[in-house]
C-alpha cells in the first residue's frame, strides 16, 4: 500500500509514476461517467471491465515503483 506521503514523494520526483497516476486517474473519470448511466449497454460493461482491468495494471505496477523507491530509500 503506497502512504500518501511515498505517493506525493514519487508524483514530484518520478515521471512515469506520475504519468501512471494520470492514466489512473483518467480511468477511474472514465469509469464513474460510465456508472453514473442509468442503463449500461453490452459496450458499457465491455469498456468498464477494460477499465478496471487497465486500473489494475496500472495500481500494479505504481505499487512496483514504490517498492523499488522505497527499498533504496532503506538501502541508504
């Protein structure tokens, strides 16, 4: 789990962090607008289990960064 405080270290310092954590983001507005419809088409819930799939990934390898900082930030 990333603490705010690694999350805001890694979002000033590390640029594919940051552009990981604007493609979540995108995904996560993507993903409400979906949601906030009151009916879903077959294409609606093909593209929302997309983008929960993408988020995943994209979580994933975020939390891969943070790890890797965090283990150098113990190895100094």
């Amino acid at each position: 789990m990333i603490t705010p405080e690694v999350r805001q270290s890694l979002l000033a310092m590390d640029p594919e962090f940051r552009r990981l954590a604007e493609e979540h983001t995108n995904c996560e507005t993507q993903l409400e607008q979906i949601l906030k419809s009151s009916y879903l088409s077959s294409e609606d819930l093909i593209q929302e289990s997309n983008l929960k799939k993408i988020k995943l990934r994209l979580k994933d390898r975020m939390e891969m960064i943070a790890a890797r900082h965090l283990h150098s930030q113990l190895m100094h």
